[in-house]
C-alpha cells in the first residue's frame, strides 16, 4: 500500500496541465530581468482610432532596479507643433516605482511645477494618450504577484510558448484581476500578454514584435495594445535605446520630474 503521501503526490501530478513547465522556473528570467534593469530607450507612443488615424507623442523611458524597488521615470512629450498650440502643455514626467510587496507608486509632473504629485489609484488604469497603454503597464508587477500558475507549453505564431498565468493578492494595488503571459520558451522574454481588468472583464491584447538581444538584455522594437472587441489600438515605438544606461539615484530625482 502506498503511503498517503505517494498518493497525494500523483494526484497533483495528474491534475497538472500536460506539458506544463515549473512555474518557479518560468518566473526566474523574468524576474531576473526586472531585478537587473538599467536601460533607456527613446521612441513614439502613438493612438491608433477606429478610422485609423494616428496621435504620436515623443517618449523616452529610463529603468532601473534599486535594492527592493524597479524606478521607471517616463517622460511625454507632444509634437512640435502641438506645443505652440493655445491650452494646457501635454508634456508630462511619470516616476513608476515598483516594489515586490505589492506597495506601487506613481509620481507626475507638468511643466510649472514645483513638486510631482502622487497620482491617485484610481488614475493609474488612464494613460498619456487614453488606457491603451495605461500608467500602470509601465510597470512589470505581475512577476512578482503571489499567485502563480503554468498553464501549458503552446505555440505562438512561429515561437514555442510556456503560458504563465499570475493573479494578485490582497496587498497589490492593481486595476487586472489576472495577466496571461505567453513566455518564449528559449529566452524567457513574452511575446503576446492577455491583462483581464478587474470589475468590466475586459481584455487588453499586448503583442510584442522585433526582440533583439543586445548587451545580453531582451528587448522588444514594438509593443501593441488592443483591447479584445474593439476598434483601435496604442502603439509604443522604440527607435533607439541602451542596455547598460548606467543609471543612479539622481536620474530619478524629484528635481528631474519638474525640469522640462
């Protein structure tokens, strides 16, 4: 007779996904990724409407991971044109800061500024050019979420995929219920993402096209955002861009929020 232990055993082995990889496997690149960042990267974010037309703005994002914290500070800038144009300036510095333990932040300034301001949680789910590609999706919390779970090995278009599927606890301050991360089984870098807003159900679509591999970082040229159902989508753009930007504390200062 087997021990009780024995059976429970391959009980859970039987109620695991057939091909399914270890999810503490899967979790170590990326997480890895996050807690090596040191990069900046320079681009377009761009809002593509239902009829196809385009608003572009000048992004340019730095990163890097501090003991216990990724700061990611972006910065927004509208086109020349647009700045001469009468009404509020649409320039704006985000400071992202990301912890493990669930405890986010969010700072942003406008031009006049003196100090940035938190923004409230509430506005986290917005965006510089509407909630295609929302404050929050700068950061990479979901690594870090408590609940995780490896569905299946699949396919990808032409890349073999591990799915990882992670869901946040009590203490997290997120506006997804769970995030699907289709995982590139070679180089552990995602290629599609399915984020499930909490409350609506909604689905917002991440496609991830043009991984380079450069200074031994993985990148991606173009990250797409569509939500599931409807027309439009948000482009981020990355034209040029370092992966050893050798970053410090003074990079993220709050006097580099407010100067513009």
């Amino acid at each position: 007779m087997r021990p009780a232990w024995a059976a429970l055993a391959a009980a859970l082995l039987l109620a695991m996904p057939a091909g399914a990889a270890d999810v503490h496997a899967l979790l170590a690149t990326p997480r890895q990724r996050v807690e090596t960042a040191d990069f900046r990267a320079s681009g377009h974010l761009v809002r593509v409407d239902a009829s196809g037309a385009r608003t572009s703005y000048g992004i340019a994002i730095k990163a890097h991971w501090f003991p216990g914290v990724l700061r990611v500070l972006v910065e927004i800038a509208p086109p020349q044109s647009d700045r001469t144009k009468p009404g509020p300036d649409a320039r704006a510095h985000i400071l992202l800061e990301m912890r493990p333990n669930g405890q986010n932040a969010i700072l942003i300034a406008h031009p006049g500024d003196k100090t940035p301001a938190a923004l409230p949680f509430d506005k986290w789910s917005d965006g510089p050019l509407g909630n295609g590609f929302s404050y929050e999706d700068f950061l990479e919390q979901q690594y870090f979420w408590p609940d995780q779970a490896a569905l299946e090995e699949t396919k990808y278009g032409a890349r073999e995929c591990d799915v990882l599927k992670s869901a946040p606890g009590t203490a997290d301050r997120t506006h997804y219920a769970e995030i699907k991360t289709w995982l590139d089984h070679s180089i552990g870098f995602p290629v599609y993402v399915e984020k499930t807003l909490k409350g609506t159900g909604a689905v917002k679509e991440f496609t991830y096209f043009g991984l380079r591999h450069e200074g031994g970082v993985w990148s991606a040229d173009q990250v797409q955002v569509k939500t599931r159902g409807q027309a439009g989508s948000t482009l981020l753009i990355v034209d040029r861009g370092s992966a050893k930007a050798n970053l410090g504390l003074g990079d993220f200062s709050p006097e580099k929020l407010t100067r513009f």
